[in-house]
C-alpha cells in the first residue's frame, strides 16, 4: 500500500469504531430511580457520560445519603468513544496526624470503637475534587448545570419511598447522637415516614456553593465549617489536609475474560485484582456447562475468590506507599493456571489461618452505571463506608461525615483470631489511602463497550461483580437476568461461602457434602448494569435495593 494512504486507512478505522460504537439511547442506572432520572436528562441535552455521572453522583448524595455522598470517596473509570480508559481515584486520604498505632488506646490496646466510629476515622473526602476532575476531562454542559437537579432535591425536597423511609429509622438511634444529624433526618426526633417530605436546607446551600465554586469545598465556607466541627470535638481533619486533597489518575487495570476485555480499578482498590485474578482462574473450566448456580460453578467460584483474597491480604494497598504489589504476577494467565492445579474439583480446598484473618464488613457504597449515544461509558462507585458513613453530618453544611479510616488495618502486627490485621501494606500513615474492595468495571468487546457494572458491598462487591460478568459472558443471561442471579462469595478467611438464600436448595447440601461451610444471607449486594447488545443499551437495575432505577436517555 502507498505510504500516504496510512494515515486515511487509520482515520477511516476509527471512525468506523466510533460509528460502530454509538448507540440509539444512552442510559443511567443508580441506586435511586430519582438520580438516574437525574443523569438521563443531562444526556437529553447532550451531556456526556461523564456529565450524566457527575450529575447523578450529586443526586444521590441528596436522595441516598446512606452512601450518596460529598463527605466520601470512591473510584471512577470511564472509557471515550475512541477506546481511551481512565481512571480517577478520588479515594478518601489519611490526616497528616494518621499514624500506624493511632487506633490503639493509651494501654496499647486495640480501640475498635475510635477506629470505625471517632471523628478520627474520618478521611479526607475525595468526591468533589474527583467528580470535578471528571468533568474537567470529559465534561461538556457547564458545571453548575449539573449540581442543579441535586440542588433542586435539597432543596425542596423528594418524597420518601417505603425503603427510604424504613432505611433512616433504621438509623435514628444513631442520629440521636449528633443533634444537627437528628434534625435533618428525622421530624423533630420522629422517624420520616414513607410519603414524608425530606427537604435538606443546609446541602442545598452547600451544594449552591461548590456550583458557584468547587474549590469551596477544600478552602472555602465548606471546609471552614468541617474544620470547626473537627475542632470542638476532637477530630486529626485539618484545613491543610483538605488544601492538600488531591485525586489520583491511575493506570486502569487490564485484563481479559473468553475474549472479552476488562478494564478495572487498580490499587488502592483491590477490586481488579480480585475480580481479574478469579477470572483468570475461571477461565480454565467449561462453567457455560455446569449452569449457573450448579454445584460445580459455585464450587469453582468460590475456590478462585479464595485464592485471590489470599493474594489480596498478602499484597494489596495503596500503590503510592507499596511500591512493590506484584501485579504483573498476580494477574497472569501462567499464575492462574498454577493456582488452579491446587483447585480439587470435588473438595473445598482449606484456608491456611496462619497468615491473618479479616475485619468485619460493614455496609454501605453505591454504584452507578452510565453510557452515552456515542459509546462513552463511566462505571463509578463511591461510598462513605458505613451506611450514612459516621452518622454525623457537617453542622451548617448538612452533608455526613465518612469513617473510610476504618478500611486501615488495626495496627503493626494486630493479626488474631478475632478477625484483626495488622500486616504492613495498609497501615494508616499520613496522606494514604486505605485499601478499598470496589470494583468498577466496563467490559470491551469487538472495540466497543459491551457491558458496565459494580456494586456496594464491602469485601463482597468483587465477587458480585464476577456474577453479573459470568451470568452474562458464560450463561448468555441478559442486562436484568445477570442482576437477578443468585450470588455467592468467599473472601478466604472466614473459610466459608456467603450464599444468597435464592441460591438452590441441592446446591447448598451438595456444596455442603464437599466440605464447605456455608453461611447464608438475604442478599449480597445491589449491581447497577447496562449491557449492549444487538446495537442498543439495556439497563438492569438491582431490585435488592427496591428504589433502583435503569433510566434512558
Ligand atoms: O472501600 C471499600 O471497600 C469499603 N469502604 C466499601 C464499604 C462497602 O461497600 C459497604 N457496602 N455495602
């Protein structure tokens, strides 16, 4: 071929992409039917997936304050329409006070309490500097724009549903311990009911602000008044610490599944690793024969998931402090195949307790899911950690307060029984990042996006992410089949499987006479996915949580 002909070969190539990536209808699918709504408008007007993903990110931190949030952090990967992913880590960061024995008490011993539930477990929150860093890459209506509709829902208000209404007095107990906190969730110490109105004046003015100027909340009135609450009460938070907030643009993970492409969160998640490290081992048994849910799949599942929480507790924390986490190895086909010639296909496999045991989970996260008209497609997960995160919101700024601190481990060598670590790579230190489960992903196919998805739940969100991939890639299910689909998880210590209860009643006894133990749970999860197929998106909301919504554009 003439030389001068390559470059219109490659230009005709891309194009071709692009044109073969589009889609009729984009589509949002979140945690709250009122914050998709929220993200599908702004792509009427043209707004890009990641404007959508902006836009429905500050809703839910109206309508879901369970783990919508500004206070928390979380992860963003996004691709463009022409196959360029990035990756926005916009994870909470340590105090300069954080140190590696600061949840000890002054005997030495471990202090759970201030650990998880102290001022002093709040980290520095990424949201805002990370969702604007979004927007200041891939954004195209104007900022403000996007804050409107989650300034409109503070501000007047939203209708509580049922599940809404029984979440928050789930938690009033909790409220009642920070009075500003009570009186925005509850009516005068009553708990909302379902049909209330839940109005939320001091967000709405918070959220004005950062519309006007996002820098108000890192050196503006927002951080004057967290300052002054970390002050009165003894919090580490500083306004240097939030002057010094910084998200992180990582490298996104890479990986590859039956031919798909994964694109997935890197440290300071551990998410990608464990999702990609399971399914590398996955790919070396015929599950699309076993069925979903069989004996053989689960058995499988769960030995994979615990070879990779082994390697997980082992390795992973954050990059910027752990210049050695060996990914490369990890997350080899040549690993996965030496680890699975330590898989017995008809006996669970023994997790050696020798090396350290987990902390427990605790809820709660939300992901988002969003792809545009062209291709353009954002996976997003964020989360306060604990449901409603301290359960404390900013007096006068009317947002919580995360304790992602308690993702740190309890201290240098506070590994026991009781289910401590205290192993070195995610000791809290001053401007770390602790060690996060969430996984984000999007899956490439034939060069355009064929699927997003995540989910919250704690050290769990891999493996259901992992289900959502299997029910779809080897089961052929559909966007809502896939959601729907029972889940299971293993995390290697506790050695056991989490099993949804909807999972089959032989597969329990038959994966019981294999020698695992079981423990069974309502629901593991809440996975937000869209699925291309035949050229259009499907949105598949998670009905474990009733409120979720698939909404298009
Ligand atoms: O980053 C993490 O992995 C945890 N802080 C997330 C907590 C969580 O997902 C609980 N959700 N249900």
């Amino acid at each position: 071929m003439r030389l001068f002909l390559v470059p219109f070969l490659l230009l005709f190539l891309r194009l071709g992409l692009c044109l073969h990536a589009g889609i009729p209808r984009g589509m949002v699918v979140s945690q709250e039917r009122l914050a998709s709504e929220a993200g599908a408008q702004v792509l009427r007007e043209g707004g890009s997936a990641v404007d959508a993903a902006v836009a429905t990110a500050f809703a839910l931190a109206v309508v879901h304050p369970a783990a919508g949030n500004l206070g928390g952090g979380g992860f963003l990967l996004s691709r463009s329409a022409s196959g360029r992913s990035s990756f926005i880590d916009f994870r909470e960061m340590a105090p300069a006070a954080a140190h590696p024995r600061m949840w000890l008490g002054e005997d030495g011993r471990y202090d759970g309490a201030r650990h998880h539930g102290s001022l002093a477990s709040v980290g520095v929150p990424g949201t805002v500097a990370g969702l604007r860093e979004a927007w200041k890459r891939e954004g195209r209506l104007p900022w403000a724009r996007l804050l409107k509709p989650a300034i409109r829902l503070a501000r007047d208000g939203f209708v509580l549903s049922e599940n809404q209404a029984a979440s928050l007095a789930a938690h009033l107990d909790e409220f009642k311990r920070h009075a500003p906190t009570l009186a925005q969730f509850s009516r005068e110490g009553e708990a909302l009911r379902k049909g209330d109105r839940l109005a939320q004046p001091d967000l709405a003015k918070t959220l004005a602000r950062l519309a006007k100027d996002w820098t108000d909340f890192y050196r503006g009135r927002t951080a004057r008044l967290m300052v002054l609450d970390m002050k009165a009460h003894g919090g580490l938070l500083t306004a240097t610490d939030l002057r010094g907030y910084r998200p992180a643009i990582r490298e996104t993970l890479k990986g590859s599944y039956r031919g798909v492409e994964i694109l997935a969160a890197p440290p300071p998640s551990s998410g990608g690793q464990v999702l990609l490290e399971a399914l590398n081992i996955l790919e070396g048994y015929d599950l699309g024969g076993m069925g979903a849910s069989s004996p053989a799949e689960v058995h499988l599942v769960a030995e994979a998931l615990r070879r990779a929480f082994a390697d997980r507790a082992q390795f992973l924390g954050d990059p910027d402090f752990n210049g050695g986490i060996p990914l490369s190895r990890l997350l080899s086909k040549d690993y996965a195949a030496q680890l699975r010639g330590t898989i017995d296909r008809e006996r669970a496999s023994a997790s050696a307790p020798d090396r350290f045991a987990w902390p427990k989970d605790r809820p709660d996260t939300t992901h988002l899911s969003v792809i545009d008209r062209k291709g353009r497609a954002v996976s997003l997960t964020y989360t306060l950690e604990d449901s409603y995160g301290l359960k404390r919101i900013v007096p006068g700024a009317g947002f919580l307060l995360n304790n992602e601190m308690g993702d740190f481990n309890a201290g240098p060598g506070l590994t026991d029984a009781t289910g401590l670590i205290g192993t070195a790579p995610n000791l809290a230190q001053p401007r770390k990042r602790p060690l996060s489960s969430m996984c984000p992903v999007i899956l490439v196919k034939e060069g355009a996006v064929f699927m997003v998805s995540g989910s919250p739940g704690g050290r769990t969100i891999p493996a259901t992410v992992l289900h959502t991939l299997l029910q779809v890639v080897d089961f052929g299910a559909d966007a809502q089949a896939a959601v729907d689909a029972p889940r299971v998880h293993h995390q290697w210590l506790p050695d056991r499987i989490q099993v949804e209860s909807s999972l089959p009643a032989a597969t329990k006894a038959a994966l019981q006479a294999m020698g695992h133990a079981l423990k069974e749970v309502k629901k593991q999860g809440c996975a937000q996915v869209i699925l291309v197929r035949n050229g259009r998106a499907e949105g598949a909301a998670d009905a474990r949580w009733p409120d979720s919504g698939a909404v298009a554009e």
